[in-house]
C-alpha cells in the first residue's frame, strides 16, 4: 500500500483568529492578547463567571461572512449560535459557544476552494464556516506534551474571535492539504481578516483515514508545514499497522513538532458527545440585505480573479503570476510600480526572482524591507533608458531592497552611470582577449568558457555594458577568428 490518491482520504477543520477586530467575540476585551501576563486580558464574560452575559461582535459576524461569501459558500437567512460541552482545562465555562449546522445554520455551507495539483486543477468542497470563541491556551514544559509535568492555563486567548472552515473529506494527499491551506492562506491575507505573522493565527484539525479503516484526528498543528509533515508521518504509520496485520484505532492524535511525531491524546469523540443545543444567551442574527452587502464591501479582487486579470492585462507568463498573486503585497507593489514606468515583464521579473530571493537571504518578509514602487520604478527606467546596465542593476538592487537608497545615487557612487556599447565596448573586449588567449582558445568549444570572458568584460566596465551586448560580440570574433584561421 503507498500514499495515493485513492487511498488516502484527509478532511481539515481549520480554525483562523480573526485579527481584525478590536474586541473579543463576546465581550470588550481586546484581542490584543499577546507578550500580555497571563490571566490578564480577562473579564467576567470570557472567564465564563456565573451571571456573566455574552454580546455579539457585530464586526466579527460582517469578516465571517465576508469569508463565506469569499469561498463561494450559501448564506443562510439567520445564524445561531450554539453550545458545545467538552469538560477540558482551556474552557472555562465548560462548554464553548458556537455554531452547529444541525440548528439553524452557521455563517456558510457548501463551499469550495479550487487548488493546481500537478497542473490540474482540482475543486475542494467546504462543508461549512462558523464561528466560535477561541479556547485558552494550555502551556507545557519546554520537554513538550508528552513529558511535560506540569500544565499551565492562561486564558487571554478565551473569546478571541475564531472562524472555524471545515472542508470535505476529498483531500487524498498531505501535498494536497498543504496546497488548500496555502491558497486559504492568501484568501485571508487579501481579505485582511487575520495576520498570517502572528502566532497562533491558524490552528488546524487534520482527520486522515486509509479508504475501509477507522479515522485518526490529529489536534491542533500550529502551522501549514507542519499539517504536511503530521499527515505524512500518519500515513506511514496507519499503513503499518495495517500491513502488520493491526487495527487502526479511531482516535484523537496530537502532533509534537519537536520529535516529529504523533502521539495518543483520547478516544476520537462523536457529535451526539458534545450535546449541542442554541444558546440561550443569544438571540439568533437575521442575515439582511444589508448586512451581506456591507460584508461584500471589504471583499477586494481575490488572487483568482486578479491571475486572470494578470494574465489578460499584462501578458506575463503563468508561473509568473501565479507568484505575483500569491502575495497580496507583492501583487501590489507590482501594479504600484507600473503606474510610474509601465513596464510589466522587467518589474515581475525582478520582482519573482531579484527581490524574493533577497527576502528569502535575508530572512525577511514582505514589508519588512525598504523597497518602494517609486525606486523600483526608477531603476527600471534606468535600465530601459540604457543609461545603466542589467549587471549593474542587479548589483546595486540589493541596496535598494535592504537599505531603501536611491537607484541613481548608489548608481553613481558606484561609477555605473554611462553606459559602453560600440566601439568601445568592442576595444575593450579586444583587450580581455588578448590577456587570456587559453580562455579564448576553450570558449570556441566551450559555453562556460565563453561566460567566464563575459565576466571578465563587465568586471572590466565597471557593469556598465549589457552582458547580452558583450555576450554577442565576444561569440561574433570568436567566429570571425576561425573564419581567418581557416
């Protein structure tokens, strides 16, 4: 038996903070929780105290549905909310409130998100989108769950506002749910509901299965990656326990980052376990034409409907776009910068390779950096107008990147401004020949010998000649020196 995609059957509940809000889900506290003390960003209502009473955050309500509507989902005309019972430390009240599809209806149902697996595209059913208060959290030792001694409850976290996306179980790979949580991922960040940087923003339930054997949930994986890994390991694992003969026990599984492994938590729960009933505390929301509009209001181009629009507008290739849409702040700085010099394919081209591997040496993300469409756009026009070279350019893009400095400035403090082209490119080029004739000799054969003459024209120039420039003349004497030979 082997990982498939006929075999291998995965579902996600995926739960997102809503970072957006400036209260908690039912009560005034901030949801600026974190680098806070413990147990200080706390009140009655999120400490579930006795007589406490619950009040909807309307602005919560508007980005969950905005995330439905986002995700292709049906919205119902009232939302209820509900109790869940499960007795654990991180809920205080013992119960948590939120939505569940056997009474009334929550924020969405039937969705989908289309995914590019291997180049095919693939559509991912969403069962539904509801919205819960965030538990507190539980602290362990540094040692981790499974040999922590200790336990420690800090609930600040307690009534953060949480959307909880609960996809079908037509994932047949951990490559796949990985591809689904990063396309979700970009959604989000388009729709500026939550802040992929923060800590704890996503929280993922995975449910993998071997097709005919029992269901494994594996609890609370902080991080996409780590969704991929913890489902990798679960394969191998249930596939070996079925090859030994063994059976797979329906269970809940907590993934442990650290080890690389999944551990035993409790026997899987069923939903007649949770004993759901509507909240008595709060009255059902009437969806209104008004309310659904002002959800649709926040809603921007979404990566979809801007890599069509990319593609159509701007002619790139695409893997391109595919890059340039993956990231709203990308996209952005893209079109930013084509309004002060148009021109699309040099600006996406230094933008997917140049500056991304930047950030990626440097450790930084998006908007960490000090590049700036208006610098951006000038170096290019630097580049289109001749008066630097691509060498050049490359060579001070960096600076600009990091540092934020001015391409013409660092341009010419490096002495890159005036380009050498003609026949005085060709003089010079004459001159790096004449002092390594072996490389010459090679380079009549030999591509890599070729490039290494070209390194030694711009090192010469100063980068102020266009290595496509000194590429061709070098290749035109080399061929006229066989012609005279012959």
């Amino acid at each position: 038996m082997s990982m498939t995609r006929n075999n291998i059957i995965i579902g996600l509940e995926v739960h997102v903070q809503i970072t957006s809000t400036k209260t908690k889900l039912f009560c005034s506290c901030p949801t600026d929780y974190r680098g806070k003390k413990p147990n200080t960003n706390v009140c009655p209502v999120c400490l579930g105290l006795p007589g406490a009473l619950p009040v909807v955050n309307k602005e919560a309500v508007k980005y969950g549905l905005a995330v439905a509507l986002a995700l292709n989902a049906e919205i119902p005309d009232k939302i209820i909310f509900s109790r869940k019972h499960y007795f654990y430390p991180d809920l205080p009240k013992n119960y948590q409130i939120t939505q569940y599809h056997g009474y009334g209806a929550p924020l969405g149902t039937n969705g989908y998100l289309k995914i590019r697996v291997n180049g095919e595209e693939k559509t991912i059913g969403i069962e539904r989108i509801h919205l819960e208060e965030d538990p507190g959290k539980l602290v362990y030792e540094e040692s981790g769950i499974a040999r922590s001694r200790h336990v420690f409850i800090d609930y600040n976290r307690s009534g953060i506002p949480l959307l909880e996306i609960v996809t079908l179980p037509q994932l047949n790979s951990p490559l796949e749910a990985e591809l689904f949580l990063e396309k979700l991922r970009v959604i989000l960040e388009y729709l500026e509901v939550t802040d992929p940087k923060m800590e704890g923003w996503m929280r993922v339930d995975a449910n993998i299965s071997i097709a005919g054997y029992q269901r494994v949930e594996v609890k609370n994986i902080g991080s996409i990656k780590d969704v991929r890994k913890a489902l990798e390991y679960e394969v191998k694992r249930q596939e070996a326990i079925i090859k030994s003969g063994g059976t797979v026990k329906r269970e809940t599984r907590h993934w442990d980052s650290l080890r690389g492994v999944t551990l035993p938590l409790r026997e899987k729960e069923y939903e007649e376990d949770y004993r759901y009933f509507p909240d008595p505390d709060l009255p059902p929301i009437l969806v209104t034409r008004e309310l659904i509009e002002s959800a649709k209001s926040i809603i921007p181009e979404l990566p979809d409907e801007k890599y069509e629009r990319f593609i159509k507008m701007y002619k790139l290739a695409e893997h391109t776009v595919s890059i340039l849409v993956s990231n709203k702040k990308l996209a952005d700085i893209f079109e930013e910068t084509l309004k002060i010099h148009y021109n699309p394919r040099r600006i996406a081209s230094i933008l997917v390779t140049d500056y991304l591997s930047c950030l990626e040496k440097h450790q930084l993300i998006i908007g960490e950096d000090k590049l700036t469409p208006t610098n951006l756009a000038k170096l290019v026009k630097m580049m289109d107008d001749g008066v630097i070279s691509i060498a050049a350019a490359k060579d001070i893009f960096w600076d600009i990147v990091l540092k934020g400095v001015d391409p013409e400035k660092k341009a010419r403090e490096k002495g890159y401004l005036g380009r050498i082209s003609g026949d005085i490119l060709k003089n010079i080029i004459r001159e790096v020949m004449g002092e390594n004739p072996k490389a010459v000799n090679d380079a009549k054969s030999n591509a890599k010998a070729l490039n290494y003459l070209v390194g030694l024209v711009l090192k010469k120039t100063r980068g102020k000649a266009d290595p496509r420039e000194v590429y061709t003349l070098i290749a035109e004497m080399l061929k006229e020196d066989e012609t005279n030979e012959a």
